[in-house]
C-alpha cells in the first residue's frame, strides 16, 4: 500500500499594505484579516457562485497564518 504525502496547511494570504479594497464585499477596509474573518464577508462568499470551491476548502479545514 503507497503512502500518500502528508497535506500541508494552507497559508492564509496576506496582502500588500495597497490592498484596501474587498471586491467580492465592494467594501474598503482598514484591516484584512479582520475582514475576510467577519461576517459581513462571510455572509458575501456565501452568495458567490463558487460553493463548491468553498466546499473543498472547508474540507481541507482552516487556513494557517503565515
């Protein structure tokens, strides 16, 4: 039986001090992480036409902090 490779975390991106802007919200924000972590971000993804992407990466679990 081959052993698969262990799965490494997914870094959660950090953008450059530029990015202050949130096209899928279309919102302006001061802090990113703060952001992507809220609800109303949340509640945003949520109505994007890509929830099987999103099904995966819950799958995979949380993203890891870089």
């Amino acid at each position: 039986m081959t052993r698969l490779p262990a799965l490494k975390p997914i870094p959660e991106p950090v953008p450059v001090e530029e990015h202050i802007y949130c096209a899928i919200c279309e919102v302006k924000f001061n802090n990113f992480l703060e952001h992507v972590r809220s609800s109303k971000h949340a509640a945003c993804t949520e109505i994007q036409s890509f929830p099987d992407i999103d099904d995966v990466i819950k799958e995979l679990g949380e993203v890891q902090p870089m």
